[in-house]
C-alpha cells in the first residue's frame, strides 16, 4: 500500500462495522465503568469494553480474524466467478461451499488472533492452520482446536512462527 488511507479510512470501518452488525448475536461490546480505579488515579471515570463474551470466544481480538477470513473469501468468490454481489452471508449459509471445500486460511498467533480467525474459518466451513510459537499456552492451542483449526508448534517466539506460514 502506498499510504494508510488506502487501508485506514471510514469507509472500509463502515464496511466492516455494516457486515459485522449483521451476524447473529452481535451486539455491541459493553462498557464497564472502574470507579475505584478512577478515584485511586484521581480521575473522573475509567471504562473498558468487555469483550469477553462476544460470539463465546472469551477473546478481546474476536472481531478483525473472523472478518478477514469472510472478506477474503468474499473477494476471492466475486473475482473467481465474476459475480460481485456475493456476500459474507452466503459464503456463511454454505452456498459455496463446493467452491471453497479446499481453501485454507492461516495465520500465526499468540493465541486471541487465531481464536477469531479459527471462529471465522469454522463459520465459513473451510479449513485454518494455525502457527504458534512454543511460548504460547497449551489452554490457547486447545481453545483454536475446539473450533476445528490445526495447529502447527514452530521453536522460538512469534516472528519465527510468521516464517513458517510460507
């Protein structure tokens, strides 16, 4: 990309935010206030989004993998059947489903990334590989396998589990 516009501009958040709203059981994250903490720092109000119940993921990164896998899929469908109004909901319905039987989406992760690209893999039917270095918790692997991913362990820290996904 040659500037962060063309990543990083109100209309691909809208786009997100437009796709995303429209899952079965989103709803926006709440916010829950931390008032002893303010009075201890001397501050009117401290608020943190909880999103430890968004889609049953217990992750805070639920979002932003699981949308990428369907936004890749998406464009990937339009492109290879030249068919643009092919949507993340018909790719979730299954309607492609012959069509993305052998794709696979990967990445690597300390673990709160994979679970979301895992849950999105699992929503869309395809398969996920999953790098994680030998630092990350067992508990996490387990939480990524329980949505069907695979994991790969790679020696070393997380730079060294990007280098395996080539």
């Amino acid at each position: 990309y040659k500037n962060t516009d063309e990543v990083l501009n109100s209309n691909l958040f809208d786009e997100a935010y437009s796709h995303i709203s429209t899952w079965p059981d989103y709803h926006p994250t709440p916010l829950r206030s931390l008032p002893g903490l303010a009075s201890e720092l001397g501050i009117g109000a401290i608020y943190y989004k909880d999103e430890s119940e968004r889609f049953g993921l217990k992750s805070f990164k639920a979002l932003g993998g699981s949308y990428a896998v369907i936004h890749v899929l998406t464009e990937h469908l339009r492109v290879t059947l030249e068919d643009s109004s092919i949507t993340g909901a018909d790719i979730k319905s299954g309607k492609y489903a012959e069509h993305l039987k052998d794709f696979t989406v990967a990445t690597a992760t300390d673990g709160n990334h994979g679970r979301s690209v895992a849950w999105g893999a699992q929503q869309c039917g395809i398969k996920c590989k999953i790098y994680m270095h030998k630092g990350v918790s067992k508990s996490r692997a387990i939480a990524v396998e329980l949505l069907g991913a695979e994991v790969t362990w790679v020696d070393g820290n997380y730079d060294d589990s990007l280098i395996k996904i080539k």
